[in-house]
C-alpha cells in the first residue's frame, strides 16, 4: 500500500505532535508537519494528500495559507482541515467560505478529527 501524506501546519509542538500521534493510525497515512504556512507552501510540491492548519501563526497565518492553496488549481481539491484557539464566532463560517472543508476547536478531539480526515480522503478516493 502506497502511504499518503497528510500535512500538519502548526506552531505549538504540543497540538502539532498530538495530531501527528493520532493520525499516524490511520493505515496508510504518513505525516509531514511544517511550523507555519511559509514551509507548508514549500513543502506542497511533494504530494499532499490532506492538510490540517492552525489559523494563527506568524508569517504566512491559516487564512493566508487557505486562500493561497485554492487560488492554485493544483490544490482546489485538497482536503483542508482548519484547528484554532480562535474563539471568535465568525472564525468557522470564515475558514469554510475560503476552502477549508472542516473547523475545529482548540481543545480539540484526536479522535473526531481523526475521523472527519478519514471521511475526506475516503470522498476523495472515491
């Protein structure tokens, strides 16, 4: 079997490793992590099969990211799912308007996010 990549742009090493952790037990999954949108655009050039962002983080932020991503036809299709401590009420119907398939909250549940990115990459292979 041919492992995917998922993709994991995040600043806190706790978040980032908590996800990595979690998604490595999907079979196939293999897990990239950059620390912010800057090298997860550099590392787009490789296959990419999914990617989770965090929203907040220096130099190029989620929403930047996001937009950069489905303004390039190559990824108009990418599963994007977008975690954040952002509390703000408008964040998820933002983050959904720009692409992102998916918002959820910091604390947010390995195990619900595990599964919502099984869910996409399943939509995506069929």
């Amino acid at each position: 079997m041919t492992s995917r990549t998922v993709l994991i742009v995040e600043d806190t090493e706790l978040a980032a490793s908590t996800l990595e952790i979690a998604l490595t037990a999907i079979p196939g999954i293999a897990v990239r992590i950059a620390g912010n949108g800057a090298l997860a655009l550099d590392l787009m050039h490789c296959e990419v099969a999914a990617l989770l962002t965090d929203l907040n983080m220096p130099g190029l932020d989620g929403y930047q990211l996001i937009e950069r991503l489905r303004g390039d036809p190559r990824h108009s299709r990418l599963p994007i799912i977008v975690i954040s401590g952002d509390t703000d009420p408008a964040t998820p119907g933002k983050v959904l308007a720009l692409g992102a398939n998916a918002f959820f909250l910091k604390p947010f549940s390995p195990a619900l996010v595990r599964a919502k990115l099984e869910e996409l990459l399943q939509k995506g292979a069929e």
